[in-house]
C-alpha cells in the first residue's frame, strides 16, 4: 500500500508533466478516474478516523466499568474482613477471590524473565512447594515448608521492592504490578499468594525502557528472551524513575475506586 507521501509525490509528478502537455480525450478520462478514486480514498479515511474515535470511546468504558467492579471487589474484601475481625478469625492468611495488588521484580536472564525459584512463561503463575506434598494449602503458613517459605512474592510498596532489590540489580530488571488471589498470608511488608497474575510491566534495560499493561505484550514479554526484550525497549533518559512513575500511576489506577465504593 502506497504511504500518502508516496501518493503526493506522485500527484505532483503528473501535474508538472500534464502542465507541458496538450489535454486529450484518454488523459481527461485518467484524471477523472483519478479524481472519483481520490473522494472515495478521502471518504474511507474519515470513516477510519471515525471508528477509531468510537473504538477509543469504548476502551475508556471498559476501563471506567473495569474500575468500578474492581472498587465494589476490594469493598466485598473490606466487609469480609471486618466479619472476620468481629467473629475473632485469623485473617493473617485467607482465600482471596478479590484480588489483592502488590510489587515484585524478575530478573531479565538469557532464556527470559525468572522469579527467585522459576522462570515467568506468561503473566499468569500458580504457586507450587518444593519442600511438602501439600500442595493445596500452598503458601504453607508457618513455614513447615523450610525457609524461605513457598507462595509467589510481592512487597506491598515499591520502596520495600528496591530494598530488597538493590540499585544494581535495577540495570537490567523487569518491575511490575501483581494481582495476588488464592491463598494468601499477609505479612508486615508484603504477601505470599497462591496465584499471581502481572497487570503492569516495567521492563529496565540498562538506559532502555519498555512499559506496558496491556495482556497480550506482557505474556511477549514472558515468552521472549533477553535479546527480544532489548528490541522491545526504546532509550530514556530517566528509565528508573519513568518506572516508577508509571507503576505507581497503575497502583491508583487500580485502587482509585477503593474508596469511593466504601
């Protein structure tokens, strides 16, 4: 397909060598032809423009109505937990229908991104225990497991995630925000989960970047090796503040709804 510059350098072409020739009868019939094909060309661009406009109107829905029902989930979690705390349970670990948003990093190594114990292959990971059978009540509370105890890992703050990822390791880092559902036991700086699902990804490459929410580009990202992961960022001038700045963004988008909806 022809780009328009391509089309314009094209049309000024012809109307520099139709201006030095007589008009004839097939050069008339050429240009009319042109000239129908150009109004209908105009006309399919301004019904493009238009359902991009419609499309762009409905992904604001959807996202408006995503936060809504994200806001009445953490409100469900809220009363749930107030019962809980009345009727004297323990609410340290619970089964978490509601998802619960947290921080973590993976480490960008040859094959791909890899947690502290496995290797990423989709934003979607199940918690599994390398020291017990149990598998069902995976993350084992008390640590009946060994150390450090099993369950998937996120810190309730990004500034507790730098802290136990040190500066140097953010060269070459994928940070990112988790959903946490399943069995999860609630710990003073983070939690540890039965299932994880990463929402946002904040992909550092040295001084290149790559950030992304959308669910197709972060399982690329899962599925790609470190080469595929460089040409996926683009240079910076700030790439760990940018991440920052733009995981925190997602926190809020995810949790604005919190309390409106209590």
């Amino acid at each position: 397909m022809l780009e328009s510059s391509d089309l314009d350098r094209l049309r000024q072409l012809v109307g520099a060598v139709s201006a030095d020739e007589e008009p004839g009868a097939e050069v008339d019939r050429l240009e009319s032809a042109v000239s129908r094909r150009d109004v209908a060309r105009q006309g399919l661009r301004r019904q493009i423009e238009h359902l991009r406009h419609r499309i762009a109107g409905m992904e604001m829905e959807v996202a408006t109505i995503d936060g809504e029902v994200l806001g009445l989930e953490r409100a469900l979690e809220a009363l749930y937990r107030d019962i809980a705390e009345h009727r004297g349970l323990d609410f340290t670990q619970w089964w978490s229908p509601i998802p619960i948003v947290g921080y973590r990093a993976w480490l960008i190594e040859e094959d791909g991104l890899h947690g502290a114990r496995v290797r990423w292959t989709s934003r979607h990971l199940t918690a599994g225990c390398l020291g017990t059978s149990a598998e069902s009540e995976v993350p084992h509370v008390q640590g009946e497991c060994g150390s450090p105890p099993c369950g998937i890992y996120a810190t309730k703050s990004l500034e507790t995630l730098f802290r136990f990822f040190g500066g140097g390791v953010v060269r070459e880092v994928a940070l990112g925000l988790v959903l946490l559902s399943g069995r999860v036991v609630d710990h003073d700086l983070g939690y540890r989960a039965a299932l994880a699902q990463a929402v946002s990804l904040a992909v550092i490459r040295g001084p290149d970047l790559y950030l992304t929410d959308h669910p197709d580009e972060i399982d690329r990202v899962f599925t790609s090796t470190r080469d595929e992961i460089g040409l996926m960022c683009q240079p910076t001038e700030h790439p760990i503040e940018d991440a920052v700045a733009y995981l925190e963004e997602q926190e809020r988008r995810y949790q604005q709804w919190t309390s409106a909806a209590n």
